[in-house]
C-alpha cells in the first residue's frame, strides 16, 4: 500500500525522484559499466527482491556510483553531493532519479526525499562516508543509521574494489578500459534495535554497529576477491 506523500518545510508536498527514471539509469549504467570496464559481482541476489533497503558503498573513485547503479538488481536512486549537479549533468541526474543533497547542513529537503523513496518501497544508495576517500568505511556518519533506524529499512553493505588501483593509460582518472572491477554485496542487516528510537545514545550505537558491519563486509569483500587494500 502507498503511504501518503511526504511533505517538507511548510507542510508542502515533497516531489519524490523517479523510479521510472532510475529504471532508466539503471540502463544506462548497465551499458556504460560493463562496456567500458568488466565488473564481476558476487551477491547481487542479498539484495531484497522488494521493499525498502538502503545500499551502503564505500567510495574511493568517482565511477563507484554509477558501477553499482548499472550492477544492482534493482534500480537505485543515489544521494550525491549537489556540487555534482552543475550543467547538464542537473537535469540528467534529477532525470534519472538521483537525490541532490546539501553536505554543508542538514538538508532538510533530501532528508524527506530520500525517506519517501523508502516509504514507497523503493532501495536508497548512501555512501556514508560522506566524500570520496580510502574507501575503508574509517570515518562514517551518523546519516546512514539515521535514514535505518527511521524507515526500518535493512542495509545491505556494497564493497567496490578496482576502481582506484590505477590509472588507464588514456584518461588518467579513470581505471583502464576493459580492467576488472570487483562490486560485492554483503548480507542486508537493521541498524536499530527495533524500538525506532531516534535519541542520541540510540543513534550513537546504531552508528557503530553501522560501522562494524561494513568494516567486517570490505574484509571479507578482499579476500574473497583477493584485493588489497585500496590505498596502501
């Protein structure tokens, strides 16, 4: 059943992103991803077949998002920085479902948004991190465990391996065309305690079990592909 729209500051409805339109770039990942790189992916099949779930991907390269975009079951509407929202790349990622969201304060706007692609039944990717890094899930922010503990819905842990090893030899930033990059899924997991308390203390703990679960997920993520640390 449909639960009724969410609504923002000043009780207004809030537009939720297009799953029709992360249908779409879920396509067009498909195409890009396995055309320009070889991504090999291990438990695809843990992700919930439906109902809400939250993707948690640790990030170390720019392509780590649309590699999981064009990878995952099903589609995926991402929270990315809006710095990335800039020329044409606003419209096509609004277009195709992405979530823009303010890093610099509590986004009030996404925070609703992305509760109501929950509320519809629908998977949020996060990577909760926050900013591009080692990709280790070392410093984790407290969003993640929020956005569980509020929906109730499970996170599956995602671990993206390969995609910043090394340059290609034609575009420097981007791994080496037809390079294999290794996109994991772990087991789905709730991060509260089932009470749905949102205080301090409760999201404190859901927080560091978040951060546990995801350290022990990448672990085991290297050595069942045999990849190193991605920074060492």
């Amino acid at each position: 059943m449909r639960r009724h729209p969410r609504r923002g500051e000043a009780g207004r409805p809030v537009n939720l992103p297009s799953e029709r339109g992360a249908d779409v770039g879920r396509r067009i990942g498909v195409g890009l991803m396995y055309g320009l790189w070889r991504p090999r992916v291990l438990g695809a099949w843990r992700v919930p077949a439906t109902g809400p779930a939250i993707l948690a991907v640790n990030h170390s390269h720019n392509i780590d998002g649309p590699m999981v975009m064009g990878v995952a079951p099903r589609p995926v509407h991402f929270l990315i920085k809006k710095e990335a929202f800039v020329g044409p790349l606003d419209p096509f990622l609004t277009g195709i479902g992405q979530l823009k969201v303010d890093r610099s304060t509590a986004d009030r706007t996404a925070i609703t948004r992305a509760l109501g692609v929950l509320d519809q039944g629908g998977v949020l990717g996060i990577f909760p991190e926050g900013t591009r890094g080692d990709g280790d899930f070392a410093s984790l922010r407290a969003g993640l465990a929020y956005f569980a503990v509020r929906s109730g819905a499970p996170i599956v842990p995602v671990a993206v391996l390969g995609s910043s090893e090394r340059g290609g030899r034609l575009v420097k930033a981007l791994p080496p065309l037809r390079s294999r990059v290794d996109v994991v899924f772990g087991d789905p997991f709730e991060a509260g305690d089932g009470s749905g308390r949102r205080t301090r203390s409760a999201l404190d703990g859901a927080t560091e079990l978040v951060r546990k679960q995801l350290a022990a997920h990448l672990e085991n993520a290297r050595r069942l592909t045999g990849r190193r640390a991605t920074l060492e």
